[in-house]
C-alpha cells in the first residue's frame, strides 16, 4: 500500500531539512571562531614576535581579507538558515527550480542551481551592466 505524504503536491523536494540545519549550524560557529580568531591574530602577532609596523600591516591586510571572505561565507550560512525557516530551502534563488539534492550536501548554502550559478561565474557583471532586455531575440 502506498501512501502519499501530504506534500507530495510537489511543494517542497526536500523535506528533511535537519541534517542541512546541523550542518549549516556547523558552518556558522566554525566561521564565528574563525572570525574572532582573525581579530585578534595581528594584535597577537605584534605582541608576540615584536613586528615591525609594515610586518603588522601586512599581517592585518591578509586578516582583513580572510574576514570579508569568513563574512561573506557566513552571510550565505546565514541566508540558507534563513530558507530553512521560510521552508524555500533546495529552492534557486534565481529560477526557483530545485536545487540538486547532491550539491546541497556538498554546500548546504548554495542559493543556486548549478546552471544558474555558471551562468553568474561566466558573467558576473552582466546583471550591474545592462543586460536587462525584456526581450530576447536569439532567433
Ligand atoms: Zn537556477
């Protein structure tokens, strides 16, 4: 006998979210630590090894970077977490098409399909220029 769970209208395709919930949750205090551990590398390294001042700024610029990365990584997080609440999680971001179930276990945060994030990767400009023709005549 074959039941049908009562989502089966198609709505949602994942309807597990937990173990993305976890392991999001992973994420977010792993990019925590690493951020607050940022903050404090330069100011140690002085401390510690007597660095010049170039020394010190350098080693600041490299933290600076990592932070905008670790925010950035977490603002993703924090998003996905975000689908997860609103129950749109698995869902792109930009064609609302399911995203593949086997991308989501590598990275729990992609807001994309895989066609629509290639798509921002071979042209990342394209929406800040003008490429918002309301018609396309590709025929
Ligand atoms: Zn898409």
């Amino acid at each position: 006998m074959i039941r049908f769970t009562p989502n089966a209208r198609g709505s949602t395709r994942i309807e597990e979210t937990s173990t993305f919930r976890d392991a999001l949750r992973q994420q977010r205090q792993f990019r925590l630590e690493q951020l607050s551990e940022l903050s404090a590398a330069p100011v140690r390294a002085a401390l510690s090894t007597g660095a010049t001042a170039e020394q010190v700024e350098a080693q600041a610029q490299v933290a600076r970077l990592l932070r905008a990365a670790a925010l950035s990584a977490l603002a993703d997080v924090d998003a996905a977490l975000l689908r997860i609440e609103q129950g749109v999680f698995g869902r792109c971001m930009e064609c609302s098409g399911d995203i593949q179930l086997a991308r989501l276990e590598i990275l729990p945060m992609a807001a994309l399909c895989m066609p629509c994030q290639r798509r921002q990767e071979i042209a990342p400009s394209d929406r800040a220029t003008t490429k918002t023709t309301p018609h396309e005549t590709t025929r």
